[in-house]
C-alpha cells in the first residue's frame, strides 16, 4: 500500500510539472511595446497586446524575433489556466480621448452593424512578420475597437476605430509570405483570412 501511494504521489508531482511547463506567463510592455506571454518550458513565446505611442508617423509594428534567447511564434495565445491573450492593439488613453471625450469605456467588438452611422476612424498599420512565426493562434486583426459612454446602465456608442493592415514577411519566414500587403500561406498560396486588410471597406 505504501509503494502505491508513494507510486501515485510521483505520478501527480510528474503531471504538475507537465502542466506548469505547458503554461505560459504573461508579462506587460515585455518588449518593445508588446506583452508578451512566454514559456521557459518549452523554449517559445508569443506577442499579444502591442501598446501604440499614438504617432500617427509610427505605424509600422515589427514583431520581434525572440524574448529573452526564447523564440517568437505565434500571434497571440493563452497563459495562466487558459486565459486568453489576443494579438492586437491598443491605443493611449490620450489618443482615446482625443477621439471621444465622452467614451469612458473602451474594447474589442466583433460587431460590425451599423457601425457608418457613427464616426469612424480607420487607422492603417503594417506589420512586419518576423522569422520565427508559425501561426496566428489567437489576434484580433479583424475586430473593431469602441467607444462607449456608460452611465451605469446603458450603453451609448459614440466611435468606432477599424484598424487594417497590409503586412511584409521576412524571407525566412517558413510558413508565411507577403504579396501586395497582403499575407499568405506558403504551403498552398491561400490568404490568410479574419483580417481587415488595407483594402477592407464595410458597407454601407
């Protein structure tokens, strides 16, 4: 009984290292604007939240190719238990406020109706792929960002961002490349769709 037990001990101790190589950690402003969630267990890391300075002379995101010796593979991912972390970008609260006094509360919508009966703003980014990428696990590349002002009680929308992008690739890069400002797999030429490129208009 006892040799099970201490049998049945190691087996949990195994497993609770399995799981804590598998999770990854999250850290804010990691590296050159981005949060970054990253994995000393299985050597690899990923990019989420790009913090933007709001110079509209500084779009052009350039995803860094390792943190801390640990390759960068992946746009976006899960850290902790399985908490989602999605590649996007967030603007300063001065930006936001420039944009609409009013709003006091910002995010992420995947709601597209309606959205040219208010003002919007399209802000247009490119985005270097770096070498190391393998796969866009987990962005918001085709996802509104909004304004509401909220008393409460009700919500009341007051702007809309749509950010679209074109994007390069680095040569090396094996999964991907870029044509046109557009990205593309390289194993069967198909586009990567679920992002709002530079060509991307809603209708009215």
């Amino acid at each position: 009984m006892k040799k099970l037990i201490s049998v049945l001990l190691a087996a949990m101790l195994c497993m609770s290292f399995v799981g804590c190589n598998d999770s990854y950690q999250h850290k804010i402003h990691a590296q050159d604007g981005f949060d970054i969630g990253y994995n000393t267990g299985t050597n690899d890391a990923y990019v989420s939240t790009y913090h933007w300075d709001g110079d509209e002379n500084n779009m052009r995101i350039a995803i860094p190719e390792s943190y801390n010796g640990m390759p960068i593979t992946a746009l976006g991912g899960y850290h902790g238990l399985g908490v989602p972390d999605a590649f996007g970008i967030e603007l300063p609260e001065a930006y936001k406020n420039a944009l609409s006094a009013e709003a006091n509360l910002w995010g992420w919508s995947s709601v597209y109706e309606n959205i040219e009966s208010i003002e919007t703003i399209y802000l247009n980014f490119n985005i270097h792929i770096s070498k190391n990428i393998e796969k866009n696990t987990l962005s918001q590349l085709n996802c509104i960002y909004v304004g509401e002002y909220y008393d409460g009680e009700n919500y009341d929308l007051k702007v809309c961002v749509v950010f679209r992008y074109t994007f390069t690739c680095d040569d090396e890069n094996r999964i991907f490349y870029a044509k046109d400002g557009k990205l593309y797999y390289k194993e069967d030429n198909t586009l990567v769709s679920h992002i709002f490129y530079y060509d991307h208009e809603f209708d009215d």
